[in-house]
C-alpha cells in the first residue's frame, strides 16, 4: 500500500533534520565547542526546559523507563539544539535443542538519533530509530523455541523471531508545561510506538544484556513498531493518561520499507512515577487484524512495574510484567507472565534472569491436521515455563562503545503432550558479542535554565 505524502515528507525531513544539524554540531566543534558524551539518567538538560527534558527521558515511543535507570547516549549541543545518539549491537550465535531447534549467528541492533529544540514554554523532538536486522537476521527469523508471531514466506513463524523493521521508529512529539505540575504532549509517528504496554523490550532497563526476545513478546509490547501512530497525553504530577489511534496490523514480511494503513485502532494507558526508581503503567488497545495469518481482532490487556536501583559500581533492573491477548475470532484468552532482571555489580559484570509463564496456541499453525487433533485431545492452548540466566562482562577495546561477552541458556517446562515434537528437556544456549554507544557523565550534571 502506497504511504500518504505527507508522512513521506515528515520521514524525510525527520532524516535531514537529524543529519543536517549533526553536521551543522561537527562544524561547530571545530571552531571550538567540545562533544559531550552524556549518560542520560535521572534528571536535567544542558539549556533544556522541563518540556525537552521530558521528551528527551522517553525510551520506546512515549513510555519510560523509572528515571534513575542509566540510558547510555552521546550527547552534543549545536545551533539551539540537543542531540543524542543511542544504540547496541548483540552479534549473537544460538543453539536450540531438540527436533525443533536450530541454530544460527545472527545480529540484533538498533541504533536511534533525537534532536530537540525549545519553543517557547514548550519543546519538540525529532526521533529516528533504525535497525539492520532484516540484513543481519537472515531467512526472515532467527530460532528461539516457543516463540510464534508474524509471518515469513507467507507461513506463519513458529519456533523463532522475526527481525525488526529497518525503520522502527520515526516520529515527531511536542511538550509543552500546562500549570507546575502537568504537561501535556502531542506524538506523531509514521512509524512508532502506541500507549499500549511496557517499555518495548529491546528498550527496557531490565533486559538491557538479553539479546532475545521474550516469549510474550506478542502479547505484551509487540506493537511497539507500529504505522500510523497519533498519541495525545496528559502527565500530572506522578501519573499519566494517554490515548492512541493507530494501525493495527504488524509489520508486512518486506521489512525495509514502511508500512502504511488505516488509523483503525486504539489504545490508552495510566502510567505511574512514585519516585526516580519506581514506574508502572496499565493498559488496553483493540488491535485490528494484526497477525495476517490469524483471522480477527485482538483485545490487549497489560500491567506492568520496573524498579531500578543504582548504586557504587553498578545498578539493578527488575521488571515484572503480565499481558494478555483476547482473540476474538475464537473468543479465547491467552495469558503471559515474566520477571525479568539485570544486575551490573563491579562496573564491569552482569548477571541477567528471565521467568517466563506463556500460553500459546500457534506453535502447530504450519500443521494445521496436527493442531486439529492436539486441540480435540489437548486443548488448543499450551501453557509454557522458560527459564534464562545469563552473565555478561565488559572488555574495553574503543573509547565510547561498551564492549562485553556474554552468553545465556534457557530451561524450557512444556505440557507433556507436547513433548513428542520438543523432546523431553527442550533447552536454549546463546553467546553474543554486545558494543552499546557509551556516554560519560549523566544528565544529572546539565544546566536547566
């Protein structure tokens, strides 16, 4: 489907603006103003408003992560502008057991760019995320058990994870303080993330050293690359409220263009901020037709809470997170429940837990006589239990890239009429080389004026 002119046009300009003032930022330094790599943490802005500070603290479309969870950036100044950059890198090789199982190196990465300038009272953000997966994930999927959603070659996938969309997000947002204690906010995406669920995984502080995706990815943050996306909210005090229409199909299998489609969905979400270590929010959305192997809607229920605790040396990240999907061609709920928690202790280490309890009714969908005959002696549903640990450790080799090994292994629990397909102990083991854009200092040192 052809894309609107103007969300071409706002794409476009979103790129040169971005680009454009980075150049304008190189020129600058060499008549003598230094680059400041920043780890964006807790609070502040060098010459931002409380509006850009604000826009500026988002981790995945408009949701957060609690503010004094370390978001690692570089950060430069040009011409009345902020930027900064952020990104990762996993280059990663997974082995999975059993008849289902495969194994593959592949690369996860994403890598986003904000530039943010102040009018008024107010501020506006421009913000472009890409990502390399649909070159660096080949065959359209890498192997992780379990997991099942959207389509590759016209099947759906099952047993694996689809790469990301080259452009995962590209998006306008505007601020502006409404009184001492409110803000209200505008967000804009041709590609984006609704008000609908927890911070997107590859975002959140809590899986920031785990490469794969969870297996309730499709029932709690999956739409997180969305098309068409139109956000308005209102923050007061420690709560916020928000509302978004959007499309709700997932991204088709050609994944380095950008989808287009009708405004046919919804969502809204209650956010919550006690203190800097502590956010949760719950949320609801209809999803229209958004699997394009799957008939009918979907209804999409989420709750979430994340705690961070830095301290000397290190910081702690722990999510808990339930989502549910209320299939309405077959009137069906299917539920999913994760813990999940990275601890970095000695600068240098980290240790990383997943828990995971998910239903799943697709993962014989390529079968269809065999998923009829499952059902009828089985139930259409399947209750899965995954267990990860991982360690990850740094290793400096260039200045503002943190660059470290790792690798994790998952323990899979399934239903015993399963086990003929996976076998009786279904495992997963993954190494990864992991390079993150590095900053220095924090936010918490910026001037607001």
């Amino acid at each position: 489907m052809r894309r609107a002119p103007s969300f071409v046009l706002l794409a476009l300009f979103s790129f040169v603006l971005v680009f454009a003032v980075t150049k304008s930022c190189k020129a600058q330094s060499v008549q003598g103003q230094t680059d400041h790599p920043m780890n964006m943490g807790r609070s502040g802005g060098e010459e931002m408003n409380t509006a850009g500070m604000a826009l500026m603290q988002q981790a995945s479309g408009t949701s957060r992560n609690p503010e004094s969870a370390p978001q690692e950036m570089i950060f430069r100044k040009a011409a009345g502008w902020n930027l900064m950059f952020h990104g990762v890198l996993f280059l990663a090789d997974t082995q999975q057991t059993g008849p289902r199982g495969a194994d593959k190196l592949f690369s996860a990465n994403w890598f986003m760019g904000m530039a943010e300038h102040r009018v008024g009272e107010g501020s506006f953000v421009f913000r472009t995320m890409l990502s390399l997966e649909p070159a660096t994930v080949t065959e359209r999927r890498y192997p992780e058990l379990f997991q099942t959603g959207e389509t590759a070659f016209g099947a759906p996938i099952t047993d694996g994870q689809h790469p990301h969309d080259l452009f995962m997000e590209i998006a306008l947002e505007y601020a502006r303080p409404l009184g001492e204690k409110t803000m209200l906010n505008f967000y804009a995406a041709p590609v984006g993330d609704p008000a609908l669920g927890p911070v997107a995984f590859p975002h959140r502080a809590s899986a920031s050293e785990i490469p794969q995706a969870p297996l309730g990815h499709h029932l709690q943050d999956s739409s997180h690359i969305a098309d068409e996306v139109f956000t308005l909210g209102v923050k007061r005090g420690i709560w916020g409220f928000e509302a978004s229409g959007f499309h709700g199909g997932e991204p088709d299998e050609n994944r380095w263009n950008i989808d287009a489609g009708a405004v046919d969905s919804w969502a809204g979400r209650i956010s919550v901020a006690p203190t800097e270590n502590w956010a949760g929010q719950v949320s609801v959305g209809r999803l229209r037709h958004p699997e394009a192997a799957e008939p009918g809607d979907i209804v999409r229920s989420t709750a979430s809470v994340t705690y961070n605790k830095p301290f000397a040396q290190g910081n702690w990240a722990a999510s808990l997170i339930w989502g549910r999907n209320h299939k309405t061609a077959e009137a069906r709920n299917i539920n999913s429940y994760l813990l999940e928690s990275t601890l970095q202790f000695r600068e240098k280490n980290y240790l990383t837990g997943r828990v995971e309890l998910v239903d799943k009714d697709e993962l014989f969908a390529n079968q269809p006589q065999l998923q009829q005959r499952l059902a009828a002696t089985a139930g259409p549903v399947f209750r899965i239990a995954a267990y990860t640990l991982g360690y990850t450790r740094d290793f400096k080799i260039v200045s503002h890239l943190q660059t470290g090994f790792g690798a994790n292994f998952t323990l899979y629990s399934t239903p015993s009429a399963i086990k003929p397909f996976y076998g009786e102990h279904p495992a997963g083991f993954m190494i990864f080389f992991r390079a993150r854009i590095k900053g220095a200092g924090g936010m918490h040192n910026m001037h607001t004026p």
